[in-house]
C-alpha cells in the first residue's frame, strides 16, 4: 500500500500546480471460494483485487497510472502490488509527435504487454512513425526497473503509410531480448553420482520483422492482413488475414486463414525438438434476422502435423443475450457445449440482472473417457448514480473434479472526473 500512498501524494501536489482534470475509476473486489482439501475436510478462501486508473491532465500533458493492488486474506504473506501502468505522455509535441515515459503498454502480436521505457508517435501528411525502446518489466509487475539494459530490454517500431483513405500499409520490426538467468540443477557425473551444475541461458531473444495492411471501404467491405518474419530462425512465422463483406442486405460473411509457427526463443533448448506448424481456416455468415436478432454460423479447420481438428458453431445474438452451441472434433478433442446468456438494464440503467448457464461433454481423444461440465451464473449490476455501481456475482460449476462448487464475486466501481 506504501506504493499506492506515495502515488496519490505525488498527485495531491501536483494539482494545484499543473491539473486542469484529474480523472479515472477506483474498483475493489472480493472473491470467495471454498475448496475441497480432503474427501472429508476443506478450506474457505477469500482474496481481494482493487484497482486504480488515475489520469492527471493539464493541457497536451497527462501522468497516467494503472495499478492493482491483491490481498489473500487467507495468506497474509501472498499480497502484492501490480503496477500495469505509470507514465507521462505528451501530445502533439509541435503538432507532430506523441511522446510516453515510464511503464506504458506495447501492443504487438509476439511482445506484447508492458515495457520501461519511451515511445514516440509521430505523423507527417501520409506517414507515422511508431517507435520504443525500454526495460522489460519483472514478474509480477513489480515496481522495479531492470538492472541490465544491455540485456533486458525491447526494442522495435512500425512505419505506416495511409495510401489512399481506404488502404493503410505498415513495416516494422522488434528485438526483444531477455536477461540470461541462471541456475543450479542435479546432475550425474562421469560415476554417476549426483552433482549439482549450474546453468547459465546462452540467449533469450525474438527478433522479427513485421508487415500489415488494412483495407476499409466502410460495411461492403473490410480485409486485413499480416505477414511476420523470424530473423533469427530466418523463415516465415506468420501469416494472417481475416475480412469480412456484406454484399447483400442482411447478410454479413467473413473468412479468416492463419498460419503459425511455434515462437522458440533465439538457441532455445527447444528449438531441438520436432515440431509442426499449424494452419488454420475458418468461414462464417450471419443474417439480421429482425432489427434485434442475429443468426451467425462458422465453420473452422485446423491443420496439424499428420492430423486435423474441426469446429462449427451457431448462435443467436439478440438485444437481450446470446444462445450458441459449438461441436469440435479431430486431434484437438472432441467437445460439445451449448450455452446461454441473457443480461437486460431495467429503470434506465438502475439494476441490470443477468443469468448464464453451459452444459459441455468433452474428452481429449475419440477413445477416450466423456467427461461433463454443468455451469450456472447469476449476476446484479446496480448503478444508482453516475460515477458508482456495484457487481454481484455467483458461480456455479460441477464436474468430476469440482463437485458443486459454488464461487462468489463482488466488485465496486466508482468513476470520477473532476475539472480544475
């Protein structure tokens, strides 16, 4: 909590002198749960998550911070603090560039996550140019910066062109590198008697290159692409498009192909081994039904090495919730799940009940043991007033590893924006 102190002292000083708004959301949250330690004895569990989103603005300039803070009642000793986010960002820096210091988010289909550092946005006529380079974060999100920026950092940027205003086309690439760990392990000598060694990682690194591009020509049509390149392993990692096209009144299809290789750090252990890649396709159509209700179908094949898996799924989506049922099959298990949801807002947002409830029967291969999973949810949202609302949920689930189990959750929102 010392962290959370320090951060609303720094912004109580900061307001007079810099704030015109100071604004975010706090939530607190409480989990329960009881578990079976024995066939005849358990233990009642109970952890809280608050969270908070503060953003003190003035002008062009923002501090932003996103931090969350969980406490095991049970285990006083497991609590920790989480800092997601904790930067300054200035905007439109002489009417070109954006430009964030300190913990940010990064968002890349290989890096993605948080990083400590600086990034900087800047746009002229059709170009941007997007570019980082910082610290990867310890675990757990802890409030520390790397202690080896030469060999734990990220590092990685993306120039996109808007051609015409329809087409966006986009190069770049990352390094992200990770600090070499070490540790001692058992092994047997050259008279097979245990000794401990110790290991030292010879490289932790990703290196790709990356290509993108997105066409938009509004509801007719939307397709986008990727392509990304292994420097390292030196072969294709990625590819992968999706769009979607409603050519006829109604009607909405869409398609989606994907081909992936395993990601295997640089001189990973792993990378010894034998392994596949996997190509993916999928086809769906929807149809408006009535103003408020959806029809959708999607039919979808994976490809393995030697082996493949299926799917299809159907589903209604009204105004007033979803019904779905999925079928898969082939080398990834066999499942079948049909499943519920319906949430409705009553007295102009006042209280918004919800109920969901699955029914799946499931097993890892074709001879082997069907399993089944039962799953029941009910839940309250209750929002008085503007800037505060309250969530209460329960769990159900009932399968042959957790019989009956019953999970409660409650969480407290407040939004605030005040004006200076």
């Amino acid at each position: 909590m010392r962290l959370i102190s320090t951060i609303f002292i720094v912004l109580s000083l900061s307001v007079p002198l810099l704030s015109q708004s100071l604004n975010g959301r706090i939530s607190s949250s409480l989990y329960m749960y009881e578990r079976a330690d024995s066939p005849v004895a358990s233990s009642f569990d109970a952890r809280g998550y608050h969270s908070a989103i503060l953003n003190l603005n003035y002008e062009k300039f923002s501090l932003r911070s996103f931090l969350n803070y969980e406490n095991y009642f049970n285990q006083p000793t497991d609590s920790r603090m989480r800092v997601y986010n904790l930067y300054f960002e200035a905007r439109k820096l002489f009417g070109v560039a954006t430009v964030k210091l300190g913990r940010q988010p990064v968002i890349t289909t290989v890096a993605g996550g948080i990083f400590d550092g600086i990034s900087v946005n800047a746009g002229y006529k059709m170009f941007t140019l997007d570019a980082y380079y910082g610290g990867n974060v310890p675990e757990y999100q802890k409030f520390e910066i790397t202690d080896s920026w030469k060999d734990d950092y990220l590092l990685g940027g993306e120039l996109k062109a808007q051609i015409i205003p329809e087409l966006l086309i986009g190069v770049g690439g990352f390094v992200k590198n990770f600090k070499p760990r070490s540790y001692n392990a058992t092994r047997l000598d050259e008279a097979f008697n245990p000794i401990s060694v110790l290991i030292t990682e010879k490289s932790n690194q990703y290196k790709f290159l990356q290509g993108r591009f997105s066409y938009d020509h509004g509801s007719a049509f939307q397709f986008n692409g990727r392509y990304e390149y292994d420097l390292n392993y030196m072969k294709t990692s990625r590819i992968e498009f999706d769009g979607i096209s409603s050519p006829v009144k109604k009607w909405h299809f869409n398609v989606y192909f994907n081909y992936l290789a395993p990601r295997i750090r640089y001189n990973s252990i792993f990378s010894v081994f034998d392994y596949a890649n996997t190509t993916e396709i999928e086809i769906g159509a929807g149809y408006d039904l009535t103003k408020h209700i959806t029809l959708n179908g999607r039919v979808g094949v994976v490809s393995y090495q030697g082996d493949n898996a299926s799917r299809f799924t159907v589903s209604a989506n009204t105004s007033y919730g979803s019904l779905s049922y999925r079928k898969s099959l082939g080398y990834a298990g066999e499942q079948d799940n049909i499943s519920l949801y319906l949430a409705k807002s009553l007295f102009d947002g006042l209280i918004t009940p919800s109920a969901g409830i699955a029914y799946t029967s499931y097993k890892l291969s074709k001879d082997a043991e069907t399993n089944n999973l039962t799953t029941v949810m009910a839940g309250l949202n209750i929002r008085a007033i503007r800037w505060l609302s309250f969530d209460l949920q329960a769990q159900y689930l009932n399968n042959k590893i957790y019989k009956n189990d019953l999970r409660m959750f409650f969480k407290a929102n407040y939004w605030f924006n005040t004006i200076f």
